[in-house]
C-alpha cells in the first residue's frame, strides 16, 4: 500500500501555510495549498487527500462553510478536517464538530502538537481505508461463496430431478425424448409470456421434467395398458397428480416447489374442468397452465402404447379448438404465434 500523505492546507494567510509546512515537513508529506475556500473545492475536484488543515476566519467562504460543502459531497464526505484557528470558544468548536471535523488546533501552533495530531488523524484514515477495503474484500468472498453455494444447490436440485425422472421412466410409457420435448416447450412458452423472465423460464425448464413424477404410484398394469381405460382405472390414474403433491408439497428448494406446481396442476384446466382441485382460470398457477399445453402437445403428437400419434397439425388444431375451455387462451396466441418453433421442437 502507498504510505505517502497528500495534504491541503487552506488558509488565506500565506504566512501561517508556510509554518504549518515547515513544521510538518520533516514527515515527507505532500502538500497541496489554497488561500481560499472556494479553491479549496475546486483543487479537492482535483486530486486526492488524506488530511484537509482548514482555516476558519476567511474572506467570501469561511471554513465552516467548506466544511459543510466537503461533507455534503459523496467524493469528499470521508475526508478529515482539522480546523486551523484563532478562536478557541466552545461555540466554535463545538459548530465545527458538529460539521464533521475531526479536531482542531489553534494558532500560532505548536510544533509537538500539530505533528502529534496530524500524524494521529492521517494514521486514523488510512486505517480506516484499509478497513473499508477488507470489508469490501471480505464482502466479495461472501458473495462469491454464496453464489456458489447456490449454484452446488440448484445443481443438486437438478440431479435429483433427474435421478427421479429415470426411475419414472421406467416405470411407465413416458420416455425421457418426451420429458425433454416438454421442457424445450415449456421454456419456450415461459420465454414468450410477458410476465415471465428468463429465470423463470430456466425453473420451468427444469421443474417441469417432474410432471408426471407421480405414476410411479401407479399400478404398473394400468400405467401400461393398452387399450383405454375404465372409469375406475382412469380415477386411479388421476390420483397421479395428488400423490406427487403429497410427496413434493414439502420441500424448501425452488425448483422442487415449482415442480410440485406443475406435477399438482398439469391437468387443471382453464375452465375448472380438470383435477384433481378443478382449479379455473388464473387460479391455476402459470407453470401449471405453461406444462398443461405442452404435455398435451408432445402426447398427442407421438405415439403411445393405447393410441396412434398424431400430424403436428392436427393436434394444433385441437390445441386452437380449446382455446379458453382447456387452455389458457393468451398462452393459445403465443403458441399460434410461434408454430414454426414449437414444429421444430416436436419433430427433433
């Protein structure tokens, strides 16, 4: 660290300036003065200073004045100011404490006293200087460990998501071309709404792969059946939604609460027709509405064991067809919208 002082001195007496150098001059400071207040302001603009000995009785802009404008400055504010002066009542020196200086020294000086306390106050400010920078350095550290820490979290949220995603898997007809189609449009879409950021969309991308986590509660010949369901198979198979809820409703971390939204509400629908809450409209969460739409998609348009795929067009159509009953009727727009994207998306 630089251990050389710069100081400006301020007083409209040339003669006291140069005392006050000769006597500090033996400490190899760097002097810098000014015989007036207003100078003063404009050389701080300049340069900068560890220590300010400033006069009080000056003509057009007494100390008190200049203190005040140093302190009232964000550049300035933290430097120390001795005043230099004749007056040694207790209502100046208490008005020029109440400024902000740091001390004062009266005239004629001292020798022994001027060196003691400008040597005390320059060590006092560097110290502080060094301060402020260890914290800033320490401060840094925190946040850079804090950010890593939460990137190690947010990756080990991912990789349970993605331990927990194999094992459904293989316990049902969802295959992980499927799970990644849904999350590619899911992101998509979030990308697209203008209420969602980039954030947003990220969480949604990965939070959404856990849609369908709750089959693994599922009887194993009902998830694989191939003809349609009874009414009493198909009522199990809904309790895939609540199962999951009940397994993820509990957890702290951001994505898995965001993948217990979706996996909860991916068959709400828009007109509260859907489980397992009946939810309707704005009431089902926005990752809900997001993954319904494109579970349904990917669905329709590949093949399953009970049923046939379907053209990309097709399924479009019955997508626009059930715009405000099944779907939320602004994500409906943006999918119209941007067909191409969704297209590509379905047929990698």
């Amino acid at each position: 660290m630089d251990l050389t002082y710069n100081i400006l001195i301020v007083d409209d007496v040339s003669d006291n300036i140069k005392v006050a150098m000769n006597i500090l001059e033996e400490n190899n400071y760097n002097f810098s003065f000014t015989m007036s207040g207003k100078q003063a302001l404009d050389i701080v603009k300049t340069k900068q200073f560890d220590l300010i000995l400033l006069d009080v009785m000056m003509p057009d802009m007494n100390g008190f004045d200049v203190c005040n404008a140093l302190k009232n400055d964000f550049s300035t504010k933290d430097i120390p100011i001795i005043f230099l002066t004749a007056k040694a009542d207790i209502d100046s020196i208490t008005k020029g404490f109440d400024l902000g200086a740091v001390d004062y020294i009266t005239k004629p000086f001292h020798s022994s006293e001027l060196i003691s306390r400008v040597s005390t106050h320059l060590e006092l400010y560097r110290s502080k200087k060094v301060l402020e920078q260890n914290n800033l350095n320490l401060n840094a550290k925190i946040k850079y460990s804090q950010n890593r820490f939460l990137s190690e979290l947010e990756a080990t949220q991912k990789e349970i998501i993605f331990m927990l995603t194999e094992v459904m898997e293989s316990s049902s007809d969802e295959t992980g071309r499927h799970i990644k189609r849904v999350a590619s449009i899911s992101e998509v879409l979030a990308k697209l709404h203008n209420s969602l950021n980039d954030e947003d969309a990220l969480t949604i991308k990965y939070a959404s792969s856990l849609h369908d986590i709750g089959k693994i509660t599922i009887s194993h010949d009902i998830l694989h059946k191939p003809g349609k369901l009874t009414e009493e198979e198909f009522c199990e198979m809904k309790n895939h939604t609540s199962n999951a809820h009940k397994v993820l409703k509990n957890s702290k971390r951001k994505l898995i609460q965001a993948g217990d939204i979706i996996a909860h509400q991916h068959h709400e629908k828009w007109n509260g027709k859907g489980y397992p809450q009946g939810l309707k409209g704005d009431d089902i969460h926005i990752y809900g509405r997001i993954v319904a739409l494109a579970d349904v998609l990917d669905a329709l348009t590949h093949k399953r064991i009970y049923k046939d795929s379907w053209s990309f067009e097709k399924a479009t159509q019955y997508i626009i067809e059930h715009k405000g009953t099944q779907f939320d009727p602004y994500l409906i727009e943006l999918f119209e919208n941007n067909l191409d994207i969704f297209k590509e998306i379905i047929e990698e």
